[in-house]
C-alpha cells in the first residue's frame, strides 16, 4: 500500500510540473517578448513554436545587425508585417534600448544550443559586428546605431537628439557589455556557437575600450570618483540632458549596474579599484532613511504614488541627484526640477520610477568584494 502510494505521489508530482510547464509554453504569446526570448523552459527552444518565433527574429533584423525596440517577436505576423520588415532592413532604427539587441542574440543563442541552424549563428554573428561597428572611438556606445538625426522626419518619436549620447540609461551599456564578455569568455550561454578566436579577441578589445569609457565618464568631484549620470555627451563626455524630465545629473538607479561590471572585473586596475571605493562611498554619503513609498487612492479612484514617513523602512536612493547641490530633485515634462515627489504632476508621478533601493546590493556586496581584492 505505502508502495503505491509513493509511486501515485510521483506521478501526481510529475504530471503536475510537466502540465505547468505546457502551460507555460502553449501561454508564451500572452507573456513578454523579453520573458519569451531568455526565460522559457529550456526544452520549449527546440520546439516548432520557438522555430516560428526564430524566422520572425531572423526576418526583422536589420542589414546592419541590430533590432528596432518595443517590438513582439514572438507575436504571429502578419503577411504585411513580414513584408514591412524586409523592406525596412536598410532603415536605420537598430537599438540597445530597453534591451533591444542584446535580447534577441541571447534568443538566438537559446534557440541555437537546441536546432543548430546556420542561420542563427550567421544572425548572431552579424548583431555582435553591429555592437562593434556601434561603439566609438572613445569606448562608450549610443543608444541607436546609426545615431539618429534630429532634421530625419522618419523619426519623429522624441528620442533625438539625445540618442546619440553615451547611454547607460535602462543598463544599455551595461548590457551590451555582459554580452561581449560572454563572448570571449567562451561562458556556456554562447560556447554552443564555437564562434572563432577573431571574433572572441574583437569583443574583449570592445570591452576593455568600454571599460575605459566608463573610467573616463565617471563624475569626479573635488578629486574624487563619485557616480555616473544616465547618458553623457559622445564628445566632451560630460553629463548630459536626455527626455526633459531627464536631466544631465548623478544617477541613484543606473550607476548600480556599472559598479556590479566593474566588481565582476577578476583582475581590477588600481583606478577600477578607486572608481568602484569613491562610487560606494557616494551610495553610502547619499542615502535616504527615514521614508517608504506607498499608494493612497484618490477620490477618482486612481491609486497615488506618495512618500511617507517611517523610521523603521529601508534605505531609498534617488534616481536623480542636482549635479551643484547633490540633493535629489524631481521633474515633470516641463523640465524644471522640483524639490518633492508630489510637486510634480500625476502622470510622471505615477509613471516614472523616482526611487530605488538597488544601491543596496552594492553596499552588501562591498565587503566581500573588498577581501577579495586584497
């Protein structure tokens, strides 16, 4: 009896993860292209649906590359889509924002490690060469590649000038730079492709450039390395503005992804040392105690986002931080910085992310990084 009870568990426990995870698969058209792209259960990638979703990948890459943002790949499309997509290959448009690009060679490279199809190596090779063609002499890389020009009509989306800036908003950087190390560290997620000795030299030499980039950008105040603003100029290197509520100043939310690359570096220099010691110390000198943000509803019935007071709540750090006076500040689509978060309207208010305790795992990582480095 205890037998087969044993042996009814087991299968009730098999069947019931197998049932989860063809549920999982058979509701990716409902889930997130980001989600879908690197996040499926590793089987689902040799399936004839990730196979659909590949030529849809393979179709809207760009001549050069890259892909366009915001798009759902693994969407079924359309005759016309598939048409605009292969009359579009020669538009510029391709971008690392908001994760584009990267996301789709990390598919490539899930899909690859399952069907090995030349064409996902040959369309992985040609988005790393994008991500080489893109970087600057002095390191850093924009946003869009080609930069986009203010007087093209074709893009009229408010995303230029600032485009062409050195951007580490949303991890951009960050980004295309984990990628690159993955490729000449041969790390498991692209050693499926065996890609050649070239092109494992071409990105570590992109990636040491970058490294230098981000060295060279890092705002020093009074002689000391602090943080980093979102985007900097492609030229001077200087912070600088992006949309109008993004004004040039130290970032509280994008400066944690670079301190976490410059502390996975094995070997660190003595300035990546001294740049990850002064950006600590700003997060420390910077932190917000004493408050939480929370949600009231207001008589409309629309949920509010507000800061209360509370003693006992974790530490915050602001997204944004004036450049003169190292206090955090707040903006509206007006542009003009205001000293609370209710002072500006409800739509920024409640769409924006004005606060973030991501710096924290900086602080908690510190130590271990410290005796590691001595």
């Amino acid at each position: 009896m205890k037998r087969i009870i044993c042996i009814s568990i087991f299968v009730f426990f098999v069947s019931t993860n197998f049932s989860s995870a063809q549920n999982r698969s058979s509701d990716y058209l409902k889930m997130r292209w980001g989600y879908v792209a690197t996040r499926m259960p590793e089987e689902w990638y040799g399936s004839e649906e990730a196979k659909s979703v590949a030529e849809n990948v393979l179709i809207s890459q760009k001549e050069i590359g890259g892909w366009a943002k915001n798009k759902p790949y693994h969407h079924v499309f359309t005759q016309e889509e598939i048409e605009n997509y292969k009359n579009g290959k020669l538009e510029i448009g391709g971008t690392f924002d908001n994760g584009s690009t990267i996301t789709e060679l990390k598919f490539l490279a899930k899909i690859y490690a399952q069907i090995p199809d030349e064409r996902y190596k040959s369309a992985f090779e040609k988005g790393v060469n994008y991500i080489f063609q893109a970087q600057y002499a002095n390191g850093g890389w924009p946003q869009y590649f080609p930069v986009k020009n203010a007087e093209d009509e074709v893009f009229v989306d408010h995303t230029q000038p600032y485009s062409m800036h050195i951007t580490y908003n949303d991890n951009a950087m960050v980004n295309i730079m984990l990628l690159l190390k993955g490729v000449f560290t041969n790390s498991e997620e692209f050693a499926v492709f065996d890609l050649n000795e070239k092109l494992k030299e071409q990105a570590k030499i992109a990636f040491d450039k970058g490294i230098e980039c981000i060295l060279n950008t890092q705002i020093v105040v009074d002689g000391k390395p602090t943080v980093w603003c979102a985007q900097h100029h492609e030229v001077t290197l200087a912070p600088a503005n992006a949309r109008s509520y993004e004004l040039a100043s130290f970032s509280g939310s994008e400066s944690v992804g670079i301190i976490m690359l410059l502390m996975d570096i094995e070997h660190p220099s003595e300035q990546v040392i001294l740049s990850v010691k002064g950006a600590v110390n700003w997060f420390e000198n910077h932190k917000i105690e004493g408050i939480r943000i929370d949600r009231e509803i207001l008589p409309d019935g629309k949920r509010n986002r507000i800061v209360v007071e509370d003693k006992n709540a974790s530490a915050l750090w602001g997204r944004f931080y004036d450049l003169n006076t190292g206090k955090v500040f707040f903006c509206d689509r007006d542009g003009i910085k205001k000293n609370s978060l209710a002072e500006i309207g409800y739509e920024r208010r409640n769409g924006y992310s004005w606060y973030t305790d991501a710096p924290q795992i900086i602080i908690n990582k510190y130590p271990e990084w410290l005796a590691k480095i001595q």
